[in-house]
C-alpha cells in the first residue's frame, strides 16, 4: 500500500490529524522563506508526539554545516530531505555529519530530469519527484505545480520513491494509478491559505492514498 508525507506542519492539530490519519512521514519545513517554515526549537517540541508514530521529516534548503549541526542535535529527524542544489556528494556528506537518511528532491519538468536523479540512488534512501517551479520562483517547492506524471509510469527504481507536486486529495489517486509511486507527498494540498494545514484536507488525502494500491507492472 503506498504511504503518505504530509509536510509543513506546524500546528499540534494539523500534526494531530496527519498522525490519526496514518501518515507514515511528518514534515517540519526549516526554510525562512517559506511560509510554512518553523523554528527548530518549535520543531522539536511539536514533533516529540510524532516519534514512534510517524517518521519525522526536516526539509531543508542547501543547508550549511552549522544548521546541519543544530537540526541534528536538536530536532533528531529521521531523515532530512534535501530540496536545493545539492550534489551527490553533498548528500553523502550530510548523511554522515547527521546520521540521517536522506530524502534527496529532484525538479522534474521532463524525462531527463528523472534520468539525471539516478546518481543520487546510490547514496539516499528515497528520492523525491517533484515539480519543477516557475522561473524565478522564491520556493524551490510547496508551489502547488505538478508535473507530466507519465514520465515516471513503469519506472522502476532501487529504492522506495516519492511522489510530489500538485498532489491534493482529489487527484492524489490518479497519480498513484499513473506512475505506481510507493510513497506520496503533499503540503500546499492540504492547506487553506500559504502555511495553514486544514486537518480536514489531511484526513481526506490520507483516505484516498490508502483506499488504493499502485498499479502492478
């Protein structure tokens, strides 16, 4: 059954309904420039109801080594999802200064840009499809855009991927019976306004990831 991530949160409620809906990963965005960003110290305090739950999620932006230091000691994510320019050996790198798994995000606008992701499997543990953002865009994601999902129909790939961008919980069915995406993830989706989650959205999105399966290749 595929498994759902919703990301950005920063309220007790939303985190709340996300867990009682199921989802297998919670997201704390820390990126000052977007409107779902919370403070580490926020993050770590809301997040300790997640643990043993939900695998906890810091999304961050081509960090430095200072923050690195700082999400890890104090938020101890499970993973850290990489959504900025980061090289391959930059990820291996934060891998090891962390000791997190890493969600690397990959900007897709066509099959090359999936193809130009590959590398990165050989030191992540998930990558994450997403769509590329509007020239000159101030977020590299959470923008609401999606993507030509049929570039990743009848991919395989070495390990458990995700799906994001544009996802909401009336198409987030179609786009599991396209691309056969183990894994999902939604923010803007969910949210009423930039940054507010509406638990009712997350509870409906989580319903419809798990009334269906991927399609069998």
């Amino acid at each position: 059954m595929t498994q759902a991530k919703i990301c950005g949160l920063t309220t007790p409620e939303a985190l709340d309904a996300a867990l009682d809906g199921g989802a297998a990963y919670v997201g704390a965005v820390i990126f000052p420039k977007s409107p779902r960003h919370i403070d580490i110290l926020a993050a770590r305090t809301l997040f300790e109801r997640a643990r043993g739950r939900a695998q906890v999620v810091a999304v961050l932006v081509d960090p430095d080594d200072e923050l690195l230091t700082e999400v890890g000691l104090i938020l101890r994510p499970d993973l850290i999802q990489l959504h900025g320019a980061e090289t391959t050996e930059r990820c291996a790198e934060v891998a090891r200064l962390t000791r997190a798994g890493i969600i690397k995000a990959v900007s897709v606008s066509g099959p090359s840009d999936v193809e130009g992701a590959l590398p990165y499997e050989a030191v992540v543990k998930h990558l994450m499809f997403d769509a590329r953002p509007p020239e000159g865009a101030a977020l590299p994601g959470g923008v609401g855009a999606r993507f030509d999902w049929s570039v990743l129909s009848g991919r395989a790939f070495d390990k458990p991927w995700f799906l994001a961008g544009g996802l909401d919980p009336a198409n987030v069915a179609e786009a599991i019976a396209v691309t056969g995406a183990p894994l999902v993830d939604v923010s803007s989706g969910v949210e009423s306004a930039p940054g507010v989650k509406e638990p009712a959205l997350i509870l409906a999105f989580l319903k419809a990831v798990h009334a269906v399966s991927p399609r069998q290749e």
